[in-house]
C-alpha cells in the first residue's frame, strides 16, 4: 500500500506561531503562564507545553492565580475579557491568529459604520464568539441560508466568515444577502491555510483507497477535512493519534492519502505514518 500525505497538511501559520510565542513565554522555572481557553484544538500538544514549558490552561480569566502570564489563544477571546485581563495587571500575550484579527477589527470597524454584521460560522465557536463582541451593532451568526430566512435584516449588512469554513457555503449566504439586502459588504476572512489544506485533501482523496485525517475531534477545520474526505473517498476516518488506527481499515488498498488538521502537531502525524507502515507490512505483504 502507498502511503501518500496531502500536498498540504497540518500546522498552519497562525499555529506554529501561537507554540513558537507560548514556548518563549516559558521563562524561569517557578514563573508559569496560562492560555486563556485551549491555545489550539490539540490536546496532545497542549499536554507537551504544560509538560515542557509549564504552560497551564484555563477555562477563562476567572481561574488566573498567581501566573505571570496570560497568552490569548490563536481563536482569541472576547473584547470584554480582553479589557477585565488588561486591568489585572498581569502580563499579556497575545497570540491570537493575525487571521482571527482580522475580522475582529472588520466587526468593529463596520458596526462603527453602522453595518449590521453576518458572521457564517458556529456560534459556539471562541473565534465567533470573540469577533461577535467587537461589534457594536446586532450581530447575525448563521450556518445555512435557511437560518437567515426568519432573520429581520436592516438595509446595510457586512458578512464575514469564520476562518474555517468552506467559501462555497459561503457564497450561498452572500448570494442569498444580495437578494435581500441593498447594500452588502463581503469581506473573505476564510483563511488560505483552511483552503489549501482543503484543496489538497480534495486532490488526494479522489483517487486513494482509503484517507486518514489526523485532528483533535473538537478542531473544526480538522472536521472539514474529513467531510470532504469522506464525501470523495467513502473509506474516510477521523483519528486523534496512532492508537485509533484499525488493521481492518488497510485491508487490500492500494492507496493511502494521510492529511492532518491545522492544529495537529508533526509528531502525532510521524507516529500515525510509522503505524500505518507497520499495519501494512502485517496486513498487505
Ligand atoms: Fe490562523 Fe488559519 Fe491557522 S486562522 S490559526 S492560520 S487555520
């Protein structure tokens, strides 16, 4: 069997930063700091920094203790939460994605304007979340056009996206805003790194046999991967390490595609390649 990794795959810009800047704010042995929120939708990586770098992570801004330091996760947090941490008096990083940013200051700048903002995304996301409270005007958050439907919209709209949706959903929410609305500003806040891992696992599964995505099962980018896996190669699967591989899955394939989420760390995606080769020489020589 060939095992084939995707043309993109794994880390992204705004990840590998986020480590880079929580590894750095290490510093002396009885100093810790602590992420507010996961710092990325990765356990296992989460589990390394604690473990190496004795960074904890809380819940939110209530749990802070003694830390000296408080990293603001890649997905960001609220404005508010921002505003409390920064009367603490601690030390804050920020690590939020330049791309989760982005949209943040679009929601405010367009609410200022007196744009009602449409955020395409999850509502329970932290990234909806913390953009959601930059704006200053009522916020609409839909994952379908069908939920705009009963939504009373004013007469000037701005609609961005969460960094990790598909543009093609995202399109049909414009499209559906055009019909409806006189002025309609679209910003594209879906991020190149979601795209091209996207655009890879979809050249990868349409000819494999069978496709691994590596990923947190919480990781919304990770999930997509493995829809549009799925959607091309029916013997798709979702795995957070080696130990979830099953022999059975490799039976009589000839192609393998392995991709893995934006927050999924090199190490975890190593592991799951040298088991999968293992499985082979047991299941297919
Ligand atoms: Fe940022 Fe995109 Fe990664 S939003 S955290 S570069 S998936």
């Amino acid at each position: 069997m060939k095992i084939e990794l995707a043309k993109n795959y794994g880390f992204c810009f705004g990840v590998k930063r986020a480590i880079k800047i929580a590894e750095n704010s290490a510093g002396s042995k009885d100093s810790t700091s602590a992420t507010i929120g996961e710092l990325i939708h990765n356990s296992l990586e989460i589990n390394r920094l604690k473990d190496n770098f004795r960074v904890k992570t809380l819940k939110n801004i209530n749990e802070l203790t003694d830390e000296k330091r408080a990293i603001i996760r890649t997905h960001g947090i609220t404005k508010g939460d921002l505003e409390r941490l920064k009367t603490t008096g601690i030390e804050v990083i920020d690590a939020t994605c330049p791309f989760v940013t982005k949209p943040q200051n679009i929601a405010e700048k367009m609410s200022n304007e007196g744009y009602e903002i449409v955020i395409f995304g999850d509502i329970n996301h932290p990234e909806v979340r913390g953009v959601m409270s930059y704006s200053t005007k009522p916020v609409h958050v839909v994952l379908s056009q069908e939920e705009l439907a009963g939504a009373k919209l004013p007469q000037k709209v701005a609609v961005i996206s969460q960094t990790t949706k598909k543009i093609e959903e995202f399109m049909t929410i414009v499209t559906h805003l055009m019909q409806r609305v006189k002025e309609v500003r679209v910003f594209n806040t879906i991020c190149n790194a979601t795209l091209e891992n996207q655009e890879a696992v979809r050249e990868l599964a349409s000819k494999a046999d069978v496709m691994v995505i590596i990923g947190g099962k919480n990781s919304s980018n990770t999930k997509q991967l493995y829809l549009i896996a799925k959607n091309l190669c029916k013997d798709s699967y979702l795995i957070e390490s080696q130990n979830e591989l099953n022999s059975e899955w490799f039976k009589d394939k000839k192609i393998c595609g392995v991709s893995a989420g934006a927050s999924t760390p090199e190490w975890v995606i190593q592991n799951v390649i040298k088991e999968l080769e293992n499985i082979d020489k047991i299941c297919n020589s």
